[in-house]
C-alpha cells in the first residue's frame, strides 16, 4: 500500500471521531479533491496548454467549484416549510460557471418531468457574486382535501428562488434593494447530463419583471449560455393571474404572506 492510500485509510478512520460519518463526508474530504488532482493533471500531461495565467485560474476555479448540498433546498418534502438560511451562510463566487453548475444541482432535485433550476445573484462590492435564492422546478399541494383531485400546481423554479430570497432576506430588502440588481441563472437538464434552452416562460416572465429582476441568463443546447433583458419592472404584473396564482401558491409553501400581492388585491 502507498504513502498515500494508507493516508487516506487512516482519515477515513478518524473521520467518524471528527462527527464525519456520512459517505457524504467521506466523498468531499478524500475522494473529491483526488478526483480533482486527477483532472487537472490529466489535462496538464495530456498536453493542453492555457494561453494566459487568467484561463489557467479559470480552469483551476472550475475544478476546484463544490456545490454545497447542505444548503436550505435540499431534503425539502412536499407542502412542507424549509429551514430559514440565515444571510450571512451565503457564500460569494467569482463566477457565472459556479451558479451554473449550482443551478443543475437544484435541477436533479426536481420530481417534475421538466428539470429546471435557478439561482438568482446580486454583484458583490469585491467584485463577485451573491447567491440570494435558490430553486427548482416541484409540485406543491394547494389544497389537502381528500376531495380534491386536480390539488397540485408545479412550481416553477424561478418562482421558487424568488420566494427563496423573500423569506431569507424580508420582501421589502429584496424588492426595494435585492432584485433590481440581481441576475437569474436558469438551467434546463435533459436526462441529466445534457441541456436545454430555458428562457423564462409567459408565467415567469411577467413574474419577474414584477418583483423587478430584468437580467436573466439561461442554458441552450449547444452549451452556450445566453442573456436576456425582460424590459422594465413592473409591479402591476402581479395582478395577473398567471403571476399571482403561483407566487401565491409557493408562499403559502414557505408559510409567508406577501405585503405586495395583498396589496395588489390578491387574497389569502
């Protein structure tokens, strides 16, 4: 056995004594960043060479990008209320690949026939990046009478992330502060490992114009991402049914009441 497998053998040992027991654990302290040293000298002796310093760090950043599966979305069952994610537990990325990457994470945790995920992201003062909400496209119950057949709505991933940052930051922060400089990032995956064009659609187009994100950057078939501007706010758009209804429907979720679609005439 090698120096380093019998390294590795003795960490996996004293994780469970470091409260590390799940494979989970394991996966990220061990075999991740051998997977990553594996990559990059694979490229390296395969003969790539990086034009300037600036590509190589790039590259470097993408190896290097882990996607935190603690975060407040995972686990979440339907109907049910997530755990609130403090401000402060957001962490800040230096770029757009790191929200892509994070956005088809969320995209696996879909149980709908269409795989969508979202990050929504506002620019931080060293340059970065933000991420204030998260989501992904799921159903959500409307009403649990056994009656009832036709009691689910799916809510869409852009949908989610916005409400996301609502209950995380307070609805005034995020529409008077957050959004208007915020950016989402939207992911369509196909059979998970390939994507697929998904520009916001009629319902959450008006959605977000009306909480006021018009920067919007989404994935396409042939890999390239693409950008959108949707045009002004409008805070009127919540009075559309196509608005109101789902919005509506993915605060109830979350156990929130939004001051600006009451105030659009919408009830509760």
């Amino acid at each position: 056995m090698s120096i380093q497998a019998q390294l590795i053998s003795c960490l996996v040992k004293l994780m469970p004594q470091l409260g590390m027991t799940k494979p989970n654990d394991i996966f990220l302290a061990v075999q991740l960043p051998l997977l990553q040293k594996l990559c990059w000298n694979a490229f390296v002796e395969g003969g790539i060479k990086f034009t300037t310093a600036e590509a190589e760090g790039e590259f470097r950043s993408i190896l290097s990008t882990i996607v935190d599966r603690t975060d407040n979305v995972r686990g979440e069952q339907l109907g049910h209320k997530r755990k609130r994610t403090p401000p402060n537990a957001t962490t800040t990325h230096n770029t757009t690949i790191s929200h892509l990457l994070e956005a088809a994470h969320l995209a696996r945790e879909g149980v709908v026939r269409a795989k969508h995920g979202a990050v929504i992201y506002i620019p931080t003062e060293d340059g970065g990046t933000q991420v204030i909400g998260r989501g992904y496209n799921h159903d959500f119950v409307l009403h649990r009478s056994k009656e009832a057949k036709k009691n689910k709505i799916v809510l869409h991933s852009e949908i989610h992330a916005v409400v996301d940052a609502i209950d995380t930051y307070g609805e005034d922060e995020c529409f008077n502060n957050l959004f208007p400089k915020a950016t989402v990032m939207i992911v369509e995956l196909v059979s998970d490992y390939a994507y697929d064009t998904c520009h916001p659609c009629p319902k959450c187009n008006p959605m977000l114009r009306a909480v006021g994100i018009r920067k919007v950057i989404h994935t396409t078939p042939d890999g390239v991402n693409a950008k959108l501007n949707l045009g002004a706010g409008n805070i009127e758009f919540l009075r559309l049914e196509v608005v109101s209804i789902p919005l509506k429907a993915a605060c109830e979720e979350r156990e929130l009441k939004c001051k600006r679609l009451q105030e659009a005439g919408i009830e509760y």
